[in-house]
C-alpha cells in the first residue's frame, strides 16, 4: 500500500511494552519503564480507560483510571526527539525511555494533525487523538528537578494513537500516513493549547476528531472569553 505520502520514509524503530514496577514519585506502581521488544507485538483495541487492558499485548497500565483506553491506547514518540533530548541532558536515551511503546523514526510526530491515520506494517491502522500530558509519574522516573516544567516548555509531547485496525507489528515496519485531514490543529498545538497557552484551546474546535475531554475543556475557554 502505497498510502497518500509516499515521500515519508517513516518506520518504526522500536515496539516498547513495560511491565509493572515500584513508582519512583510514590508507593504505587507504573509500568513508564518500557523497553524495546524483540518480537512481533499484537496491538488490539483496549475498549474503555479503567478497565486495565493496554493496546499492546505484553505491556502494562499501572494508573488505569488516567492511562489507557480507547484514545490513549497507544503512545508514539519520535527518535529524533529523543535525540535532541539525550544531546541536552548529557545522558543516553534509549528507545522506549520517555515510556513509549512505539519509537518511530522518519515520522513528524508533533506535527502530526489531530484525526491523521498511520498505517504501521500490513495490518495496523492507529489515529492519533492527544499528545502526552507530563505528570509527577514521569517525573519521578526522569529524576530529574522541574521535569514537568522542563518538558512542557519543549513542546514535543509525543501522541497518542486510537486503534483503528488491530494485528501486529515489529521493529523495521514502514509507516504511511494514509489520512490526514483538512485542518492545522497539530499535536503541538494542543499541546501548548493544554499546557502554556490557553489562549490557543478555542483553536482546537476545529478538530472534529478531538476526543470529547478536550473539546469540552476547548468550549470552556471560549465560554469564558464571550462572557469576560
């Protein structure tokens, strides 16, 4: 399958799937850790957040009520990125250590657009719906001081995907961005939209495919703004 933009030379590096530990910020348990799979990896549609199941088969939810389901099923962050990352921070980064279960290469991942749709392999179909939100989890597992603060000013929160045609994938699977809709609302946007600039959340209603939560928090700020 060729797809809509051929000119991407985008694959998948790593599949990371993470088992359930110690946390590092309290006394629960999390699953951030994740590391590189040497298998074909089965991704399957978890159904709703809460009910424990990941979106890839062999890894692990340790916050079910905040993690998981149907529009963060999977997360996806670009080695470039991590690149930059490990360059900045003087340490070495390794697929699957921002807790990442798909590591991709070759992918505009931050300018990936609300709604797009990524073939990975012969089988898997995902949409991306959200970009990662920091929390005191990840921090604690950076070990790093104002981690939250460090990474929001980046701007390159990685995305979550939705499960639209399950199966498997591996390492070195090529992926083709199949759809990508009309609009500008990027990952990056909301992103900033969700974090350092709420002046942008009214933006982010012209994503149909937006996940409800964020619309709703996007219609807020415009309600707020009609009536100030």
């Amino acid at each position: 399958m060729a797809g809509l933009y051929p000119e991407r030379m985008a694959s998948l590096l790593s599949v990371n799937l993470g088992a359930l530990r110690p946390a590092e910020s309290d006394n629960g348990v999390s699953a951030i850790d994740k590391r590189p799979a040497e298998r074909a990896v089965m991704v399957r549609d978890p159904g709703p957040r809460g009910i424990g199941e990941p979106g890839l088969i062999g890894d692990s939810i340790g916050d079910t009520p905040h993690h998981g389901g149907q529009d963060q099923a999977v997360y996806a962050y670009a080695r470039e990125d991590l690149d930059a990352w490990q360059e900045d921070l003087g340490v070495e980064l390794g697929s699957g250590v921002f807790g990442e279960n798909l590591t991709t290469a070759g992918l505009e991942v931050t300018g990936a657009r609300i709604g797009e749709r990524w073939r990975i392999g012969d089988q898997v179909l995902l949409q991306v719906t959200l970009p990662r939100i920091p929390c005191r989890t990840f921090a604690g597992w950076m070990r790093r001081h104002g981690w939250v603060k460090t990474f929001a000013l980046r701007g390159q929160p990685g995305a979550y995907l939705r499960v639209v045609e399950p199966g498997w994938i591996r390492a070195g699977d090529p992926i083709v961005i199949e759809h990508r809709p009309g609009h500008d609302v990027t990952i990056g946007l909301v992103f900033r939209a969700l974090t350092t600039e709420p002046e942008l959340l009214p933006r982010l209603l012209e994503a149909d495919e937006l996940p409800d939560k964020a619309k709703d928090r996007a219609r807020r700020r415009l309600t707020f703004d009609v009536l100030s």
